[in-house]
C-alpha cells in the first residue's frame, strides 16, 4: 500500500474550503438550498466541495475509492470488501452554514481495515485545519504555523463537557451527571473532536444520530491526540464500513 502525504490531504481541504467561502459569501447563490430525502439541507457548497474533493484524491490515489455523503451511494455489497478507502463530509454542519455562524467543516478521512488512520478536518471561515496520521500525530495548523495537541488533562471531577449546537438530546443530562461534568461548550459540526484534542473540553458524548462520514476524521485526531472513542452498544472502539453507515451513541473521552 503506497504512503500517503498528510499535506496533500490538507491542501485538497483547503481548496475545497475555499469554494465553499465563494458560495458562502455570495447571496444569491447561498440561498439555493435543497433537502434530501431524509429532509438534511443540501446547499452548492456541499455539492462543489464533494466534487473537487472526489475529483482530486482520485487523481493523487487512483486506487483507494472515495465513499463521501454527497457521492453516489455505495452497496454494502461493494465496499464490504474495500480494506482502505476515503471517508468524507464535504460539508459538516450544513446547518450552521445556512445559519451562517461559521462552525462548519471540510471532514477527510482514511480508513484502513475498520479505522480511521488519518483525518484532516479543516475549517474554511477561520482557515483553521486539525489533521492526525500515524506519522504526524496529532496537530492544530494555522497560516504556516503547526502546533502538536495532546488533548485534555486527564481529571475525575469538574470536567467540561462539549456539546452539539444544533442536535442535543435529553440522554445527555443523566450521562453529564455519571461524569462530574461541571461546564459546557457548545459548538458546531466535527469541531466538538477538535475542541476535545486540543483539551479545551474534557469529553464529547453523543447520543443522537450521526452518520460515518460525520465522524471519521474526528475520531482519528482525537485518537493521535491520547483520547478514546467507544461505541456506546459494544464498550469497543468506534469502527467504521458497516452495513448501516448510520453511527451508534459514543463517548470521546481522555484514556
């Protein structure tokens, strides 16, 4: 298997971003919005992103597929077999672009064997990207500066707890109160891992509904980064390529 350059897969985010700002920033071509079948808004930006990203890690990596939310859907059938490939959410947190507070990102992943090995999560309003790979560990890049993050201390009470802007669910409250949390932070799409690998929050439990794509690259960085990501159902680490790419309640928390 050929070794892939982590940089490759920050500037392809990047350049994704960058389109996703031209959409963002124009008015009329903002306010295009469609709604999938499961009524998930759909914007030009998810679908300009998805097409440069697709169009461009098949281009550096011929022979590792792409799986993406916004691609063509792939039967189990076909990729039960697939040992490496591309998970991707061209756009996390469409919600938040369409109510424009910022907090939504470009989500690349590599899966090898059932785990995310590498993710690149970049953040196009504040150019901001999070990448993790085996060889890198785990990083916070901005501009031209590089910073290793470690993730949270590891502590036993007055732990701070981030949580979903848009999706909290009532579960949360009972598992806040198992885990001494004390103090919340409220955020926007895959950047609650990100808030957790660079220890500005404790742990990221999640109840509701997520798919694949959505936490992927999250759970690579968070890994690199000293933490754990745990399905809730199983009590093992999050694995990915199912049949249903629909996610199981997990827990990300210090080891």
């Amino acid at each position: 298997m050929g070794k892939i350059d982590i940089r490759e897969i920050v500037d392809i985010a990047e350049i994704a971003g960058k389109a996703i700002l031209e959409v963002y920033h124009h008015e009329e071509l903002f306010n295009l919005v469609d709604y999938k079948s499961d009524d998930s808004p759909l914007t030009l930006a998810d679908k300009q992103s998805h097409e440069i990203i697709a169009a461009k890690l098949k281009e550096l990596y011929p022979g590792i597929p792409v799986l993406s939310e916004e691609g063509k859907n792939t039967p189990y059938e076909a990729r039960k077999g697939w040992d490496r490939f591309w998970l991707v959410d061209p756009l996390d947190g469409t919600k938040e672009f369409i109510k424009r507070n910022g907090e939504f990102t470009v989500n690349i992943a590599l899966i090898e064997k059932g785990y995310p090995v590498l993710g690149v999560i970049h953040t196009p309003v504040t150019g901001i990207t999070y990448g993790a790979s085996k060889d890198e560990g785990a990083f916070r890049l901005e501009g031209n500066r590089q910073v290793k993050i470690n993730g949270p201390e590891k502590k036993d009470k007055d732990l701070v707890a981030v949580r979903s802007r848009s999706h909290a669910s009532p579960e949360e409250e009972e598992v806040f109160g198992k885990f001494f949390v004390s103090g919340f932070v409220s955020v926007g799409s895959s950047l609650k891992f990100c808030m957790v690998a660079e220890g500005k929050a404790d742990l990221y439990y999640r109840h509701g509904p997520t798919m694949e794509w959505d936490t992927a690259a999250g759970q690579a960085i968070v890994e690199e980064a000293g933490c754990t990501m745990v399905n809730l159902m199983t009590k093992k680490r999050f694995r990915y390529n199912k049949e249903s790419l629909l996610n199981p309640g997990f827990m990300v928390d210090k080891k």
